[in-house]
C-alpha cells in the first residue's frame, strides 16, 4: 500500500510522459490550424488537423489513466492545449462568422479567471485539480460547433447563431460553476489554516 502511494506521488512530478508529449504536439498544431484555415483556407484539411489534435486528446486522456501517467504538468499542459486550440479555432471561425466574438470574449475571459484563480488555489491548497464534467461538456459543444462550421462552410446563420447560442449558455453555467468550486476551496483553505 506504501509503495502504491510513493509510485502515485512519483508519477505527479513527471515530466516527460507519454501524456505530456501527446499535448505537447497538440500545441505545436496550433499554428498549423491557424495555417490552414486563415492562410491556406483549406477548411477540409483544417478539419482534419482538429481531428487529429481531438484524437491525441482522448488518447493523452487515456493513457495517462490506464497506465498511471497523471502528473501535475499533464494537469496543466493538457487544458492548456485544450484551450489554446478551442480559442484559435474560435478566432479563425471569426474571420468568417463574426457572432464567434462572443464565445471567443467569454472563452478568454472564463480561462484568464480560471488560470489566475486555479493559480491561487494551488497555491493555498497544494492540489491541482482537473476539469470537472460542465468543462468537459463545454469541450465536446465547442469543438463540435467548430466542427460542423468548418465541413458545412455555408452553413445558414440561423443554425450557426444556434450553434454558438448553446455553446455561450453551457459556458457561463461552466464558468458559475468553476467560480463557485474555487471560492469554495479557498474558503475551506482559509479554514483550515
């Protein structure tokens, strides 16, 4: 049982996982996307890029839980990969449905309020904690809204207001929720102390 504990609280301050590799390159795919839907303007292959960044998610996502490779790091570099893309495919939408200013304002909002106060909380508390199920629900919208903006280039702009319509709603109910989690770790933090 000991030794359990010790290889889990090895795992945590890894750096080099296979995990951390997989975000890794999703973030070096990020000027990639930029590339080829703004530059390029090739929109089937910007799609087949994000499915590539979405398929080495969900296999980092994997492995680091079947094979005990959760670290701290992976903690942080995985949503960061998740947002840097989320927010790049935001803005290059953008370029052609200018109602993603929306999402794309409160998307750079909510992760600056989550980067500093998440920041704030590892530090009162120590721990690091992953996304909760609202946050993942967030991620499947987005990324399924861009997705469908990018095969279906002309989509109508009734459906695409629709689109980003659910996508703004489930990210402040998100947002609400994150806000209440962190202030409720920081005031069991102070309790505590």
């Amino acid at each position: 049982m000991k030794g359990q504990e010790e290889n889990r609280e090895e795992n945590l301050n890894k750096i080099i996982t296979i995990p951390n590799l997989l975000s890794l390159f999703r973030l070096l795919l990020v000027p990639v996307l930029i590339w080829s839907y703004c530059v390029k303007k090739d929109y089937t292959g910007t799609g087949w890029i994000l499915l590539l960044s979405g398929v080495t998610d969900i296999a980092d996502g994997f492995i680091a839980r079947r094979f005990h490779m959760i670290s701290n790091l992976g903690k942080i570099l995985d949503p960061i990969a998740d947002k840097l893309t989320q927010v790049t495919m935001l803005f290059c939408l953008f370029t052609r449905f200018p109602h993603m200013m929306l999402l794309l304002i409160l998307m750079i909002v909510k992760e600056l309020y989550m980067a500093i106060s998440g920041y704030i909380v590892i530090r009162k508390t120590g721990k690091v904690s992953g996304a909760d199920w609202h946050g993942k629900i967030v991620t499947v919208l987005l990324y399924s809204m861009v997705i469908v903006h990018i095969i279906w280039a002309d989509v109508t702009v009734k459906a695409s207001d629709l689109m980003i319509m659910v996508c703004l709603i489930m990210m402040i109910v998100s947002f609400v929720l994150y806000f209440m989690k962190n202030r409720n770790a920081l005031r069991k933090s102070k309790t505590e102390l």
